[in-house]
C-alpha cells in the first residue's frame, strides 16, 4: 500500500491558482471574481468541510485583481476559514434572511460599480448560483454600474488542469477504490440482496482508507442490468445475474469514479461480448487519447468499437468528463465537445452500449493525460467478465 500524500495544500498552491485566475481576469477586463459554489471557494481558499450539505447559509469567495481573495462567509466558518491562506474575512451572524451577506458583499463591490467595473460571475453549463435569486437581484439592484461577465471558461480552464499535488490525491483514492473492488467477489455471494452488497462495499472502502463514499450505485439482473442510476433494492443475487458497482469514493476532498462489472455464478454470451467490446474500446481510448486531441475526437476512437455491437443506442451522451473535487467535471467526451485535451487533465474513460432486451453495460477507467500518453489511476479492468 502507498503512502497516502499530505492532507491539505501549502499556501503556494492556493497563490498559484490565485496569480493564474488574475493573469486571466486582466486579460478579460475584470475587476474581480464572485464565486458562490464549494469547489470554486475551496479551490481558491482551501476552505474544506461538510457543511455545504446544509441550504440554509450562502457562502461567498471574492477574488479581487491584486492580492488575496476575501471571505465573506457565516460567523459559523469563520474558525475554519482562518486555517486557511484566506486573511480578510468578513462574516455575518447567520442565518439572516433579509441580509444573508448582502451588505458585506455590497461594501466590496460598490467601489468597482462606481467606476463601472466588470466582475465575473459563473454563469455556464454545470454551475449554479448557490444563494437565493431574489438576493442576487437585490445585489445588483443596489449596484447600480456594476457589469457582470461570465467567468465560467476562465475557472473553467484552471480547474481542468490538475497540480501535481492534486494528481497524488486523485491517485491515491483511485488506488483505494482499485483495492476494494478486488474484495468483491469475497464481498458479493448469490442469495445476498444488492442493498446488503452495498453496504459492505462501502464499508471494505472505508476500511481501506477512503474518507467517504458519498456515491455508490450499479445494477442487477438476469443476463445484464438495465439501468445504472437506482437505489439498491432488496433483490437478491442470483446466478445468471450481471452486477455493476460504479463508486464515487473521496480523499482529502478528491473523487475517484469508475465501475466494475461481474456475472454471478456463470455469465451469457451476449453479456460476454457485451463486456470484451466496452474493454476494446476503453483500450482504444486509452491508446488514442494525447494532449492537443479534442474530446470529440476522443469521443468518435469509443464509439467506433461500441459500434460494432451496440444495438439499443446505449446513449448516455458521453462516454467521460473530467474528475476532481467533484464526481464530474468538464470536460464532456462527447461529441458536442471541442474541448482540446491538455496534459495533467484527469478524464474518466466511460464508453456503455445496449444490447438485448434493453440491457446495458457501462465501463469506466480513471486516467490523467501526460506529454507522453495515459497513466491509469485505476487498476485495469480484468479483461474477461469476472464470474463470482
């Protein structure tokens, strides 16, 4: 077992991230940045905890053009927050439904509508605001002046590309999820019910050393499972069965994410063939896949060898995004997207077809992209469907 990296990062990472968003916010003009969502604040702040599980308290990072971005956060955070690189915070007693903040955002951003100033806020695919509406309304009524851009391409582009610092931590929880489904077939046995399968699951990878596992899910039924997305049900297993695990574990604040598959007891041959064409093409992906490619392109290598069986469209609209602080991120690898593949992207390699009665099955690898190819995060799938 590997060591597992430090917990945490050191100032210079977070002042790195800061200098390349204000490099980039000159370019664009802007006087600042407004970030509302947890991986952005933590991303610039460090700021890591469980609490955003709660609506109740918005939460606000400021990143100004010069110097270190500015907390405005509940009083509740602010201890933790000054663990942190982050010097000015600013809190409020909270929850505060006519004034959740607002006045103290207000303090900051008034001086840069009253040049006419610009701040970027994310507005795009996969964002969202993360305070009530009617206060954002509020905000800018009371900002008479202000321009507001869409930031959304420029943290966009920071947080695809990963530190070394967070490559090690992807790697270690993909090393994790790696050791505890090679427990399965210790784990699963026919007569188990699928719910029972995931609650040792996800006990193994606690045992293991994942901090959490806060998505778990997969499929089982006679001769493939038909969807990938449902809570576990008290069904038991039986032979003939074709079971999916797919888990998001985390470390230090990082997602792995990929899947394995098993037959119980004996498996079909269209399961079989089912499962040789998505391993081919998850190798084509990982042959093909270089810094200056478009995900696109990368898209089309996949669907080339999932065309040679698939028969029900399997269509997810994707076959892999982007991993990090989040189950997914940007990029898509999907046809839509002309995302130019860089080096020190981790992408998930995610290729799924339909075949039979409205059968599916999805593969899924953890990969990050170097000058010289692909290294696996994840172990290797087997190359044969795995009969427990």
């Amino acid at each position: 077992m590997s060591e597992a990296p430090e917990r945490g990062f050191p100032e210079a990472e977070f002042a790195s991230r800061t200098e390349r968003a204000q490099k980039r916010m000159a370019d664009q003009g802007l006087a600042g940045l407004l970030l509302l969502t947890e991986p952005e604040v933590r991303y610039f702040s460090g700021f890591h905890t469980l609490f955003w599980q709660s609506p109740t308290r918005p939460w606000f990072l400021f990143v100004p053009a010069e110097g270190k971005p500015i907390a405005v956060i509940p009083e509740i955070g602010a201890a933790l927050m000054r663990k942190t690189w982050i010097e000015d915070i600013r809190t409020w007693s909270a929850p505060a439904p006519e004034d959740d903040g607002l006045s103290l955002l207000t303090e900051i951003l008034a001086p840069i509508a009253r040049g006419g100033g610009a701040i970027g806020v994310l507005k795009g695919h996969e964002t969202s605001l993360r305070m009530p509406l009617g206060h954002y309304e509020r905000l800018l009524a009371g900002l008479p002046g202000l321009k507001v851009a869409d930031a959304t391409g420029l943290v966009r582009a920071l947080r695809m590309v990963k530190s070394e610092a967070e490559i090690a931590k992807l790697a270690h929880i993909c090393a994790i999820g790696s050791r505890t489904f090679a427990e399965v077939p210790q784990l699963a046995y026919e007569g188990q019910p699928l719910e029972d399968l995931f609650r040792a699951f996800r006990r193994e990878a606690l045992a293991k050393g994942a901090d959490d596992i806060p998505y778990l899910v997969g499929g089982a039924d006679q001769g493939g499972y038909h969807d990938v997305i449902s809570p576990p049900s008290r069904r038991p297993l039986t032979a003939g069965d074709i079971v999916m695990l797919d888990t998001g574990a985390t470390w230090d604040g990082y997602f792995c994410d990929f899947d394995r598959n098993f037959a119980v007891g004996r498996a079909d041959d269209p399961s079989r063939r089912a499962y040789d064409t998505l391993w081919r093409a998850t190798e084509a992906g990982i042959a093909a896949v270089r810094p200056g490619m478009t995900c696109r392109n990368h898209f089309q290598v996949m669907r080339r060898v999932i065309a040679e069986m698939d028969d029900q469209g399997g269509d997810v609209g994707r076959l892999g995004h982007g991993l990090g602080m989040q189950l997914t991120e940007w990029p898509s690898i999907a046809d839509f997207d002309e995302t130019v593949i860089e080096e020190n992207m981790v992408l998930t390699l995610e290729p799924s077809l339909g075949y039979g009665n409205g059968r599916i099955m999805v593969h899924e690898e953890n990969i990050v992209v170097r000058a010289d190819g692909v290294h696996l995060l994840s172990k290797r799938a087997a190359r044969e469907l795995p009969v427990i």
